[in-house]
C-alpha cells in the first residue's frame, strides 16, 4: 500500500531529526509542538512505523540512512538567501553521496554474475552515464546512477548531455539508488526514460537551452532493480518494496 502523503512528510521528518534525539523525546516534540501540529499523531506514528518495517530506522531508534539535521522552520530572508547560495560543503556531501550509490551499484553488479564492468564515470563525465555492464546473457547497460539518501521521495537531476546520450543510446537506462549509512544500496531502481523524455523541459528559443531539469520521479514510472529498455533484467529487486511508491506494475513501461 502507497504511502499518504502526510505519512511520507512525517517520515521525513523522523529522518531529519533522529541524528539529534531518540524515538520518545521526538514523539512527544511532534505532539505537543505547534511547529509539527499540521500533521497527526497517527499519520506520525504511521510513517515511523514505515521506517522501521522498512529497515531504515533500527529497533533502537537509529537511522539507516543519511540525512539532513533538522532546518529552521522558519527562516529570516537573509537566511533563505544565504541557503541558496553554492555551498562548497554541502557539493562534498552531494558528490560523495553520488559515488557511494556508483559504487554500490558496481557492487551488487558483480554479486549479480556480471561479465564486465567498467566505471567509466572514474574516467570521465563524457560518457553521459556512469557504469557500462554486460550481463551473463551478454546484454549490455550503460547505467547512469542518481544517488540519494532519502527514502522518501526520489528527487534528481539530469544534465542536457546526459538527456542527449539517453535519446541516442538505446542501451542507456536510469538507475536510483537510496544510499545506507554504510554506503550500501538499500534500494535500487529503473525510471523509465519514456517518462524522463515526456517530462524534459522543451527549448522554446534557437538561442538558448536548458543544461539541467530536476525530476520529482512519481513510484509509477520506476521499476525495482535495473531493468534494459528491452525488459531485459540486469539486476534482480533487492529486498526494499515500498520506498518512492514503486508499483510492480510499472514492468508494463519496460517492453
């Protein structure tokens, strides 16, 4: 069953702030708070519930993935404008995270039986993808790796190359992957990239472009594990079923 989306807002908010207190003092912050008060005590309960069921909250009440300590509800506009700015730490985190999923990925790929890998993201960026693998059967992915550490939505961003090489290369494919505490993959999926193409930014002018679209991936267009344009699977479903909403009837998107 999908989660409602009080369910998943109050899930993201165990995540936010467990790095900083345990199970009853949030619990009762949630109740009796006026900041958290748009949200039910049941619809809190469910998404911890959630959490654990799903392994990303221990039985000890600490988080299996990474995620941001909790921000200022509400922030002054110096502040919003501050927070919008490049920060070089926070580009540390998003490019460390990123490897970490690559790598996770290269991992169970291997696990999984696969003839070749090649990472070739560790060369260059030209590639317009990260992983290049050949399955037993001798099917060929070329993977290009979204990392995240939040289970709760599956957000990205796709650069116009990267868009260009997946229009061109039957072989490229979108994996995301929610990235553990340990630089495990928790969850991997495929999104399908007829949805990428229907929901990419059109140029409107000869003389400019976009260079990059963020995508807020709805669990309707995924499928668990990587999955080739063909249908064929080159990674088996790992354990997690419910995160970003993924439907198994999304297999119907992947011929």
């Amino acid at each position: 069953m999908a989660l409602g989306n009080g369910t998943r807002c109050a899930a993201r908010r165990w995540l936010e702030h467990l790095p900083v207190a345990d199970i009853p003092r949030l619990r009762a912050l949630f109740t009796h708070h006026p900041d958290y008060a748009d949200l039910t005590p049941v619809q809190y309960a469910d998404g911890l519930a959630w959490l654990l069921r799903e392994g990303l909250v221990t039985p000890d009440g600490r988080s299996a993935v990474q995620f941001g300590l909790p921000k200022q509800r509400d922030p002054s506009a110096a502040e919003r404008v501050h927070t919008a700015r490049w920060n070089p730490d926070a580009e540390a985190v998003r490019r460390a995270t990123g490897l970490a999923g690559e790598l996770a990925v290269i991992r169970l790929l291997e696990q999984s039986g696969s003839v070749r890998l090649d990472h070739v993201a560790a060369v260059s960026d030209a590639f317009g993808y990260d992983i290049e693998v050949e399955s037993q059967g001798g099917h060929v992915g070329h993977v290009e790796v979204k990392s995240t550490t939040d289970p709760t939505r599956l957000r990205i961003h796709l650069t116009r190359h990267e868009y260009e090489v997946m229009c061109s290369d039957p072989d490229w494919l979108l994996a995301a992957v929610l990235v553990g505490t340990h630089g495990d993959a928790l969850h991997v999926v495929t999104v399908s990239r007829e949805w990428l193409i229907r929901a990419s930014p059109a140029d409107r002018d000869h003389r400019g472009g976009w260079e990059s679209a963020r995508f807020d991936v709805p669990g309707h267009v995924m499928a668990s594990g990587i999955v080739r344009l063909d249908g064929r699977q080159l990674l088996a479903d790992p354990p997690l079923k419910e995160v970003w909403g993924v439907s198994k009837a999304v297999r119907s998107l992947f011929p």
